[in-house]
C-alpha cells in the first residue's frame, strides 16, 4: 500500500538580494508554504532552503 501526498508549489517571485528577507517573510506568513528553495535568477541552479524556525 503506498500513500499518496499532494504537493504544490507557489508561483516563483524574483528578488533582488536586498529584499530577500522580506521576501522570504511574506512568503512564509502563507499558510500554504511549509519552505522556500532559493535559486540562482540566471541559471536556476538551486542555492538554499529557507525554513520556519
């Protein structure tokens, strides 16, 4: 037996690194956003994960 689990993503928002903080914030006020995966904006290689603590 195997369980599924539905996952969705946000759409993606571009940042400059200044606003990343307040970015990241208000994306995880969201109720619907458990993390975050910062992404490099030229070659979408992944970065970071940003979580609640």
């Amino acid at each position: 037996m195997t369980a599924a689990i539905a996952l969705s993503m946000a759409p993606a928002r571009r940042c400059h690194r200044r606003g990343v903080s307040a970015t990241a914030a208000a994306l995880l006020a969201r109720g619907d956003v458990a993390y975050l995966h910062a992404r490099s904006a030229t070659n979408n290689c992944y970065q970071f994960r940003i979580e609640r603590v």
